[in-house]
C-alpha cells in the first residue's frame, strides 16, 4: 500500500521558515520525481517545485529564491524548506510522487502565513 504523509505544516509569521517533510512508503522512493504542489482557497492547485529522480529541481517564478526541494533516498522522505514566507504562501501543501504511469498523492498540511 502505497503512503505519502505530509508533515510540518503550521502558522507562521510573513518573513518566516517551515519546513514540510513527505514521508513516502508502498514504492521505489529514489526513482520517482517528487514535487510539492499547494491549493489556496478558491484557486487551482499549483506546483511549486520539483525534484528529479536525478536531483534536478524546478521552481516557479513564484517561490524561486525562497523554496528549496530535498530528498534523502535512504529514509524515503522528501523536503520543502521555505523561507521569507508571504501571506500569498497560505495553502494546503500536497506531495506528490510520479513514475511512468504511477501518481500518487498525501493528504496535505496546512500552511498559514499570517500576523
């Protein structure tokens, strides 16, 4: 059975860090492309960064230069550190993990960027 659970979601101020983790188990962690997608109310869900098997990342404009993508292939876990958190950045974050035919999909966190 394959899981993806996201963790690490919270509130935080404008101008702070969180940092998401995806645990993922049930697959062949370190041949999937891993990605971080985010869903605000009322909006379509957006991808907001990346993660090749072959540890290229991609970036929207978006969050280029305050978002970084990780993975650590030996513990099945994939990362996002964000960084100068806008209130624009307010989502449920989702995980997701591609090969070939498989797309799998975490429940979400909650991201709340508010003073």
């Amino acid at each position: 059975q394959v899981q993806l659970v996201e963790s690490g979601g919270g509130l935080v101020q404008p101008g702070g860090s969180l940092r998401l983790s995806c645990a993922a188990s049930g697959i062949a962690f370190g041949i999937y492309t891993m990605d971080w997608y985010r869903q605000a109310p009322g909006k379509e869900r957006e991808l907001v960064a990346s993660l090749s098997s072959g540890g290229r990342a991609e970036y929207p404009d978006s969050v280029k230069g305050r978002f970084t993508i990780s993975r650590d292939n030996a513990k099945n876990t994939m990362y996002l550190q964000m960084d100068s958190l806008k209130p624009e950045d307010t989502a449920v974050y989702y995980c997701n993990a591609r090969f070939w035919k498989n797309d799998f999909w975490g429940q979400g966190t909650q991201v709340t960027v508010s003073s």
